[in-house]
C-alpha cells in the first residue's frame, strides 16, 4: 500500500516561499476581490509577506492554513486573532490549528465577527507609510 506522509503533500502546495507568497496572494484575491482589487500587485506580495510571517508567529504553519489565515487578516482585520472568542478558538488544543481554523465560522457568531471587524486599522500593513 502506497502511504504518502502529510509534509509530501505540503510539497506539492507549495515547495517555496514564493510558492506559499503566492499561495496567498491568490487565496486573498479569490476571498477578498472587492478589498484587494485596488492593490498594487507588489503592495499585496509585501502584504501577504507580512501576513505569512505574523500567521507562523502564532503557530500556523501549513500552506493552506496560511492562506486562510492571511484571507481572514485582510476580511475581518489584521489582528482578528486577537479577539477573545476567537483567540480562544483557536488556541483550543483539542484539534490542530487548520481545524481550528476552518471551525471559526461555526463556533463564532456574528457579533464577534463584527467587533472583530469593527477593529480593523489598515495601518497595520504599513504602519511607517503616513
């Protein structure tokens, strides 16, 4: 019986950062059309850099829950993960970070979603540019 590992799969995502770079600049584009749309092509990759480094800081590290991540970041807001309901979501050791990832829509209500998107500072993408 053929057994391919999880770390061959995520070979065949993304094999580079630049692969994962644009991974993410896809994903964002595909979710987020209306918000990216004006978005210097250059300007979304350092975006998505940004994103990329601040998703592995908080433990997620799979390509695609790296794009989901950085997708959320440019939606709700760029510190969304921050909120306590959704922190507490996902820091839930009880499923691994994709899971708790995909579970955001099911386990958070709208209110939360809302506040968490209330935050939103674009700043955050570049916050030494006045």
């Amino acid at each position: 019986m053929l057994v391919i590992r999880d770390s061959q799969i995520q070979g065949f995502i993304a094999q580079s950062e630049n692969d994962i770079v644009k991974l993410v600049c896809d994903s964002v584009i595909k979710a987020n059309h209306e918000r990216v749309e004006n978005i210097r092509p250059l300007r979304l990759i350092s975006m998505a850099k940004i994103g990329i480094e601040r998703a592995r800081s908080v433990g997620v590290t799979r390509p695609e829950d790296i794009a989901a991540f950085v997708a959320l970041m440019f939606e709700i807001s760029p510190k969304f993960y921050r909120h306590p309901a959704i922190a507490a979501v996902l820091t839930d050791g009880n499923f691994s970070i994709g899971d708790r990832i995909a579970q955001l829509p099911d386990r958070i209500n709208d209110e939360v979603w809302e506040e968490a998107c209330l935050a939103y500072d674009p700043k955050f993408w570049f916050p030494d540019v006045a």
